[in-house]
C-alpha cells in the first residue's frame, strides 16, 4: 500500500471516527438489528417450528455482504470533495483519497461481520463456514465491486452536480434488488432470468454458498461479476481520469 | 544528479461564464538549485496558479512540467487542515506523506509554532494566528531542495517574521526558493533571479531594479 494512502487511512480514522467515538461499532449493529429484527419477526410467525432454513444466517451474511458495496459508495462519493484541500500537496493524487476510504470502509465491514459473526456462531445462529473459498470469493468480489462504484460516483460527482440528487434514490432501490436479502431461488425464474443480470446477486450466492452449503438451489458463475467488475473499474478509471482535469484546488 | 525544475510551454486556461480566461500564456522557465526567483505580478495577474502550477497541485492545461527535485508546496498553505485533528495529527499526516519521521519533528514544530500545549489540541480550537503559524513551522519541518511562497510570509508579529526569515532565508539559503509579490522589497531582499508576471507573460529582467520599472509602467 503506498504511503499516502496510509497516512490517508490514519488521518481518515481519527477524523471519522473522532477519539472517543464508536463510529465503527455501527458497521456491526446495522447487520445485528436488521438480522435480529427479522429473526423476531420469523420467529413471531412460528416459521421456525416449520422450516428448518436459517434465517438469521442468511440475513446475516448477505447485509454484511451487501455493505461492502452500500458504504463504500456513500463514503467514496464525497470523497475527493470532501479532502480537496490535500491535493495542494501533489504526491496526495485524488485516486488516493479514493482508495484511502474504500481500505478504511472495506476493513470496517469486515472487521463488524467477523466480530458478529462470531457472535452468532456461539449463540448457535449462524454455522461455521461450509467454504471458506467461496465465502472469501465472495467477500473479494464484492469489495472489488464496491471500489469499482465508488470509484465511479467519486468521478461522476465531479462531473455532474445531477448526480448527488439520484444518488440516494438508486442507492436504496439497488439495496433491496442487490440479492443481499434474497436468493435467487426464492423468486419465480421468469423474475430470476432477470434478477441474474445483477452481479451482486451472483456474488451474494456465492457468499452465501459459502457460509451455509448446499442447503438450497444456488445460481451463479463467478465469471460474470469478475467480468463485470473488470469492465466497471476501466470505465471508472477512465472517468476519473476525465473528472481529475475540472479538480480546481482552491 | 543536477536538479531542476523545468516548464516547458506552460497554458492554463479557465472557462469563464462568457469566454475563456488565459492565466497563463506559453510560459518557459527553469529553475536550478540556489535560484531564488522573485516574481512581481498584479493581483490576479496568475502568480499564485504559476505556483501552483510549478507545485503540481494544479494542472496546465497544456505544457508540462519536469521536476528534477524536490518541490514544497505552496509555503503556510492552511487548506489541509481539518478542524478535529490537533497539531500533532496534522504534523503526522504530513511527515507520513512526504515519508519522513514525525517523532524527529516534534521538538523543531513545537518550537517553531510557539502553540504550548495546543499542539495536543483540534485545529478548530486554534486563533487564525496560531493556525498560520502551525502551517508555516509544517511546511518547514519536510526538507524540500524549492520552496515555493506565495505572497509575502506575513505571518505572526514582528518577532516571529524575523524567525521565519531566518529559518527560510539564512538556514536554508542552499536551497531553491520561487517567491511571488506585489511589492519588490522582499524580492529585492531575497532573490537573484526577477520576473515580472504581466497578462499571462512570464518576462525575466536583469535586475529588480528594471523589473520594477516594467512593472510600474504597467
């Protein structure tokens, strides 16, 4: 990692998350209060005494998952914005302001899945790992597509002031349709066929694959979101490279 | 290795609301170790995008710029700092950045910054005073072979100008220095090299004398 970018990450983890904050805490209570809150309402309907599908698990993994696309974008979104100043220093490259928030963000989420889910796993709701392979294939393409749209909006905001008043709108749209609350096997195929254009619901069955084995019908090809993410990060770069041109420092 | 910095058919242009504004017009200059340039400008005459531009914050819009050395950034720049870091955050970020020891630097900005027990504090807490002082002591604490300085160094009282002087003109009077002005005093003063910055044209004269000159005619 090149220096900048880790002084980058230092100064970002005092300024986010203060001194004596628990900012960080929150990456790990979103996934705790929605899984919990759906497992209550799972549980109210006595679908437990019915069905043996592990709900919370389930829940669990796929928003854990999801975050790693959901935050990333929020936090790289007004990131170059937001640390204009730096660039007075010019080895500080609006990339690394990028990058800088995309680790902190990526280490965050992941640091809250780990921590709850091993809580999970001694209350007895959530099963080791069935393949660690496809659990971390699945945490590394959905990193790799969030640098991809964060990288993306970051360009895009520069280019565009349209853009921000969408943003939230298509975020929330694209947060129930992503797969991270859904298997493809729960909705009809005819919707299915569809839904498979997504990339984060191949990546979310993988990951889901993953944690909970072959308990259901999985539908994937880990070719599609690589393919995906590769084309997605050239066209990000290249806007960026694009949007670095309108970057006037003050 | 010999050290410069080199501008090589320097544009920039800004689009204005009607038209396009040219800052700076096919501008060429190099500068080599111990030059010390003073540049006379008007304001807005673009000395501080020539700066900038010479610093690498800001990109021309056509030309390039060949940097054989180390290049400071524009001297006393407050723009980075960001209100919940205390000093000492501030002067961590930097040395991390330019990669050097932070804990060698302490004594030397502590000193340099006069700010007690505020260098423990947020930046938000400062004086504007205080804030121009701990920017001046960060940029001094990097070692840079140019040092750019925008406008005069008008920082502090009396006796903390007379510091910075010395810190800059007389410990590093080795090094490269580009400084830019309005009023030929300091530049007289200071630098070897005279410049005068007049509607995008970067002309050199043989003395301040005659830079002066040109430039009061204007």
């Amino acid at each position: 990692m090149s220096r900048v970018v880790k002084a980058l990450i230092f100064r970002e983890l005092i300024t986010r998350y203060g001194r004596k904050n628990f900012g960080f805490l929150w990456t790990f209570f979103e996934p705790a209060f929605f899984a919990f809150l759906v497992t209550l309402v799972w549980t109210f309907f006595r679908f437990h005494e019915k069905s043996t599908f592990p709900i919370t698990a389930f829940i669990f993994i796929g928003y854990a998952n999801g975050l790693l696309w959901r935050n990333t974008i929020g936090q790289c979104f007004h990131a170059i914005e937001a640390n204009q100043g730096l660039l007075y220093h010019s080895i500080v490259k609006p990339i690394d302001l990028v990058l800088s928030r995309f680790l902190l963000e990526v280490l965050s989420v992941t640091g809250g899945a780990i921590g709850l889910g091993t809580i999970f796993y001694t209350l007895g709701w959530v099963p080791m790992p069935y393949d660690w392979s496809y659990l971390l294939l699945g945490w590394f393409l959905m990193s790799w597509f969030g640098l991809s749209m964060g990288l993306l909006f970051s360009a895009l905001s520069i280019l565009s002031d349209v853009v921000e008043h969408f943003l939230n709108a298509f975020l929330y749209i694209f947060w129930i349709l992503s797969g991270s609350l859904y298997a493809a096997e729960m909705v009809p195929a005819l919707i299915r066929e569809y839904a498979l254009y997504l990339p984060t619901l191949h990546i979310a069955e993988i990951v889901r694959y993953g944690l909970l084995g072959p308990i259901m019908n999985y539908y994937y090809e880990i070719s599609y979101p690589v393919v995906f993410n590769l084309v997605a990060i050239c066209i990000a770069l290249f806007l960026l490279k694009v949007a670095e041109k309108k970057i006037e420092v003050e | 290795m010999e050290k410069f910095v080199k501008l090589e058919n320097i544009c920039k242009a800004f689009p204005l609301r009607i038209g396009v504004k040219y800052a700076l017009k096919n501008i060429n200059l190099t500068i080599k170790s111990e030059d010390k340039l003073g540049i006379l400008g008007m304001n807005g005459s673009g000395k501080s995008t020539l700066i900038r531009i010479i610093s690498g914050a800001t990109k021309p819009t056509t030309g390039k710029v060949i940097k054989k050395m180390k290049v400071s950034w524009p001297l006393a720049f407050q723009g980075g700092f960001q209100g919940s870091l205390t000093g000492l955050d501030n002067l961590k970020f930097i040395c991390r950045i330019y990669g050097a020891n932070w804990k060698e630097k302490i004594d030397f900005v502590q000193d340099f910054a006069e700010l007690g027990k505020y260098f423990y504090e947020p930046v938000k807490t400062y004086s504007s005073g205080m804030r121009a002082r701990l920017a001046f002591a960060l940029s001094l604490a990097i070692d840079f072979d140019c040092y750019l300085i925008d406008e005069i160094v008008a920082v502090g009282d009396q006796r903390f100008q007379k510091k910075s002087k010395v810190e800059l003109f007389e410990k590093r009077a080795d090094r490269s220095f580009v400084l830019s002005s309005h009023q030929p005093s300091y530049i007289k003063e200071h630098c070897n090299r005279f410049f005068v910055l007049s509607e995008g044209n970067l002309i050199e004269f043989e003395s301040i004398d005659q830079a002066w000159q040109f430039y009061s005619k204007q």
